[in-house]
C-alpha cells in the first residue's frame, strides 16, 4: 500500500478544523472524505474501506471512545489516529485500549500531523508487503525479517529484541530522519512510558555492533531532531 494513494476518512465537527485537515492532507496527495458526526463515520466505515479515520474525541452524537469500540467490536480494524484535547495519561490508555491506534493532542504542529499519518500509512504498507519479501538491505547490510537475522557482509551479527527492532524501525526508513519520538513509540509501544535515554543506550549498541572500522557508516544523529539510516563515509 502506497501511502501517497491512500484514502483518509476525517471527522471533526469543527468546520473550520475539518476543512483545514482536508486540505493538508489532500496536499500531501491523499484522498480524503470529510464528515462532522460519528453516525455519518460510521455510515462511510460500511461503505468503502478506508486506510487510515482521523477521529476527533469530541463529537456532538459519538464520542471517539464510542466509535472506536463499535468498529473493533464489529471486527473492523481500520487504524484511528484520534485528535484529542485530552492529555492525561489515563486518558491516553482509555483511548488505545478502546482501539485507537494513535493520538493527537490538541493543539497540534502540522508536521506532527503528517509524521503520525505517514507512520500509521507505513506500518500498514510494511505488514503488506512481508509476504512479498522477508528481507531489507542498506549498502552492505541484510535484515531477515522472518527469521530475525542481521547481517554485514558474509559476518552475521547478533542483536537482541529491542535492538534488531530499532534497526527495522530506521532501515525501512533509510534516508529519512525519524524523530526521536516517532521512534520510541514504534519500537517501545504507544504510548511511551520510560526513560527517554533508553534510546541513545540502544543506538550506542547498535552502533558498536555494526560500525566496525573500514565499513560505512550506517547509522546517523541529528541532534536535536532523531536519527537516520543511510549509507556514509567510510569509519577510520
């Protein structure tokens, strides 16, 4: 699934709010469907599928809660990312645990905006294509997805858990700088609850196991944003 051809479904009852959704997201070449009510939401679910519904919590017949229980209960598992002006904690878990796969606090930078859609679209279009391939590469690295394997070269490296899934995370996005959020959500779980650090402790590992010297460099920080993968110099 191409995330540049999927179609969103929005509701928001605010107007304004719901015409500038459609708008940004249209201009980064989705296909959206607007609508004000949960009913009319849940009208829409029936008829067509969707790829992503961009829920606010707050509307006047359905609360986001609500709708999401009715279409996990139903057996649909269209992904939620909720728009919500709630940001307690236990908030937070009542929204996941009712099926929303994401959340989006109000107010909103539009960047995070599009990092949540476009993370949503991408795991979707990685759990499609696993059938078709089971591996990834990055110059001179190879990831078996299936059996969970990393390699360099002939030279087989063994990583733990968190590490391989941090090194899945990044190489399926090589080239683009994931921020440190998006990561620790992706890798960690939603909603993330810890140390921050932990990330940095893991990329060090990462590192150590896979930037042996005369290889190129492979994983890269940009400070104060996150990380990247991608193929560079060569480590003295």
């Amino acid at each position: 699934m191409s995330d540049a051809t999927a179609q969103l479904l929005l509701v928001d009852d605010d107007p304004e709010l719901l015409q500038f959704l459609r708008e940004e997201l249209e201009g980064a070449g989705h296909g959206c469907i607007a609508v004000a009510s949960g009913q009319d939401a849940l009208l829409q679910l029936r008829q067509q599928a969707f790829a992503l519904v961009v829920l606010d919590w707050g509307l006047p017949d359905f609360n986001g809660i609500e709708i999401c229980r009715r279409l996990r209960s139903s057996g649909d598992t269209t992904p939620v990312l909720m728009l919500t002006a709630h940001d307690a904690l236990d908030e937070r878990v009542a929204a996941l645990d009712a099926g929303a796969d994401d959340f989006l606090t109000k107010p909103f930078e539009l960047e995070e905006l599009h990092a949540r859609v476009r993370a949503q679209l991408r795991r979707q279009g990685y759990a499609a294509q696993r059938d078709a391939t089971s591996n990834l590469e990055l110059g001179d690295l190879s990831i078996d997805l299936i059996r969970r394997e990393v390699k360099r070269g002939e030279s087989a490296i063994n990583l733990s858990q968190r590490e391989f899934d941090l090194l899945v995370c990044l190489v399926q996005e090589a080239g683009t700088v994931l921020p440190r959020q998006q990561i620790l959500e992706t890798v960690w779980g939603h909603p993330f609850v810890g140390d921050p650090n932990a990330l940095d402790v893991y990329m060090g590992y990462l590192r150590r196991k896979l930037e042996q010297s005369g290889l190129p460099q492979l994983l890269h920080t940009t400070r104060g944003v996150g990380f990247m993968a991608r193929v560079g110099e060569i480590k003295p």
